[in-house]
C-alpha cells in the first residue's frame, strides 16, 4: 500500500484525475489524505465531492475554509455566496444532501500516530500543545455536526485573536476554525493575522509563518497543511506545505507519506481565479 497527501483541489478536477493517473492510484490498495479546500473557485466542485466521495475509506479528507464554507451556504438559507464562488453547481445537484452530509463528518484535524503525521489545513498556533490541538479539533467538530446552522452562524470573524482571549463555546469555536482552516501568520505568543497571505519575508517583524516560531509547542508529529498558495511547497521531515496554487494557475501536488525519499509529482493547473481571491 503507497499512501499519499495531496494539496488544495478548490474544483480542479482534471489535474485531480491526471494526478490519480500519475501516481497510478488504486483504491483497493492505496490511500489518499487530502488537505482540505476540495471545492470552489474551480470550475468542477461537484464532481470532485463526487469523486473523493466515491473513494471511501481509500481518502481521509480535512475540512478547509472554502468547504466550511460550502457547508454555511447548505445550512444557513440566509447566507450568501461571495464573489468568486463556484458552488451553484453543488448547491443544485440532486445529490446535494448526500454529499454534504457526507462532507460534515469529515474531521478537521487526522492525527496519523502510526505515520507521525498531523493534517490541518492551516495550521497550529504556537502555544497549542498536541492534547490542546486535538481536543479543540473534536470538540468544534462535534458542535458542526450537533447544530450546523448555529455553528457555521457563530464561525465567521477574526475574534478573538488569541487563545487567552478566548471566553465561551462560540468564541472557542471560532477560534479553533480560524487557526486550523485560516492561519498563515502568528506573533510568538499566538496572536493571529488572518489578513496577511503574501510569502514570507524579513520585513514581516514580529508576524511569522505559524511554525516558524521557536516556541512552538507541537513538535511531535510532521505536520501536513495546505491553505497557503503563496508559500508553496515545502517537503521536509517535519513539515509539508502542500498548497501549490492549483486553481491559481500552479500546480496540483502529491507526495508520499511513507517514502520521504520520493519527489513529489506535480501536475499543472490553468489558472480559473486572479490570485487574492483565497
């Protein structure tokens, strides 16, 4: 069995089959872990749920912002699309409710003891601690799928920005949203910017990448995140960033989690959205 993560689809679904292709994907032997943003600002958001759906327990699937989000639009009659979006199709399908139901279980942390592996989307605040970090994931979970609308209603905002700051079950919440689906860039004592996507630089004074930060407490596990196109890939032994910017006109990327000698594949993607539109 060859198991493999793969960055950001956001709708690509011809680079996801190329890829499938490439790697020479079985699901009757290998394994997919996708690191979130399956749907929107791709042309085919459908047919990729569709597909990943179809794999079972071959593909374990993170929650990102943009599914988070496709999930607000389901539950919340109130909530409107944003400029960008992709989603009519899905929303129109007749096998919307499957799918969705299907994609609301879906974790927003896999913790791969067996491989040493941690999947988020984003990423992890430096003053979370492996318990803290697992324990927030399942209890947001847990309240996305008791009560959707009151959940995803309670989501948006960049509120609190620290952990310390955190006071209650909406407030918790959306915070632990915001870290593993949105972070980019921390202060050392993890208070967040959820504004600030460019690549890293050295004029960015206190702001660093989330795992940049010498104090950062989760170090046991090799971390595997997408969510930031502008950072591109990164493939080391404890860290993978996996967003090459597939629906930007980048690439769809694989690798291997159980050979950290082979190359990544890559496969080119056209460019559906202007980048800024994340």
């Amino acid at each position: 069995m060859a198991r493999y993560a793969i960055g950001d689809i956001q709708g690509c679904l011809e680079p996801l089959q190329q890829l499938l292709r490439r790697i020479d994907f079985s699901p009757d032997r290998d394994q997919l872990t996708f690191v979130g943003d399956l749907v929107n600002r791709g042309p085919d958001s459908l047919e990729v749920l569709r597909l990943v759906r179809s794999l079972g327990a071959a593909a374990r699937v993170v929650l990102g912002n943009h599914d988070l989000h496709l999930l607000a639009l389901h539950h919340d009659p109130q909530r409107r699309p944003r400029a960008g979006d992709t989603l009519d199709a899905v929303l129109a399908a007749p096998d919307r409710e499957a799918l969705l139901d299907w994609l609301i279980v879906q974790p927003l942390l896999i913790d791969d003891t067996e491989g040493g592996d941690l999947v988020v989307h984003a990423g992890v605040v430096p003053d979370w601690d492996l318990a803290t970090a697992l324990e927030c994931a399942s209890d947001a979970g847990r309240a996305l799928r008791a009560d959707p609308r009151h959940f995803l209603q309670h989501m948006y905002g960049n509120k609190p920005d620290r952990w310390r700051d955190v006071s209650g079950a909406n407030s918790r919440h959306r915070f632990t949203i915001n870290v593993l689906t949105r972070l980019r860039y921390c202060k050392a004592d993890g208070t967040i910017d959820l504004k600030m996507k460019d690549s890293p630089s050295a004029d960015d004074g206190p702001w660093k990448p989330w795992f940049a930060h010498a104090g950062r407490r989760l170090r046991e596990r090799r971390i595997i995140f997408g969510h930031w196109s502008t950072l591109g890939l990164r493939h080391g032994p404890d860290l993978v960033a996996l967003d090459t910017g597939c629906v930007w006109g980048g690439a769809l990327t694989a690798i291997r989690l159980d050979d950290p000698q082979a190359a990544p594949v890559q496969v080119p993607c056209r460019a559906c959205q202007l980048p800024g539109n994340e």
